[in-house]
C-alpha cells in the first residue's frame, strides 16, 4: 500500500460463533487476508446487534455462551480485495447462519510498517 493512495474497505458482519468447519470464521478470514497478502485485518467484537434474524445478542457478563456481533475489515488495493473476496466468497454462502458483506472505497493516508518486537 502507498500513503495517499485509493483503497477497498471490506467488511463482513458474521457472528463470533460462526465456524468454517474446525476453526472460527473470523480467525480463517483474517488468517487468508495474511495468507493473500493484503495489507492489513482487524476484527471488532460488538457489544449487541442483530442482523437478518431479528434476534438482539448482546454481551452480559454472566452468560456463559458468548455469541456477539463480530465485524471482520480488510483494506488494501480495490483488485486485491475483490480477488480475496472471490476466494472467500463460497464459505461465507455455504454458512448456516446469516452474514453481511459491504465494502466502500477508501483513502489511505498513512501506512506505514513498524519495528517487529523480539
């Protein structure tokens, strides 16, 4: 990515429930956006939402199931992240439970790699 750049904002709106056969979803997008290259991943863990369903989760401290809204952005080049989203796109249709993809277009300002810590 260059600073001052067009970008792709990808996000998808699934559950932090929602497994992709062993693993949790969110963790196999994030591990694939490394996997492909792209730029950058972060996952954000809500506090309540509710999607196509109707049915409001949200996070109270004694329950012991965790189900939240989890929201999965990726940005990086706008080819780069249609083709990753071509790649991704099968395992989100195939998921029993309902999920969101949205993506709008983005400037990035600033990317700039840092020192890894030893």
């Amino acid at each position: 990515m260059e600073n001052y750049s067009k970008a792709l904002r990808l996000r998808i709106y699934i559950s932090s429930t929602d497994k992709l056969k062993h693993s949790l979803l969110f963790e196999t997008i994030v591990y694939q956006a490394k996997r492909y290259g792209l730029a950058g991943a972060t996952v954000y863990k809500g506090i309540m939402g509710y999607g196509a369903s109707s049915v409001i989760h949200s996070y109270k401290f004694w329950e012991i199931t965790e189900k939240l809204p989890v929201t999965v952005e990726v940005v990086d080049k706008e080819e780069n992240i249609r083709n990753f989203y071509d790649k991704i796109k099968p395992f989100l249709e195939d998921m029993r439970y309902g999920c969101m993809v949205t993506a709008e277009p983005i400037e990035v300002w600033l990317y700039k790699e840092g020192t890894k810590r030893d």
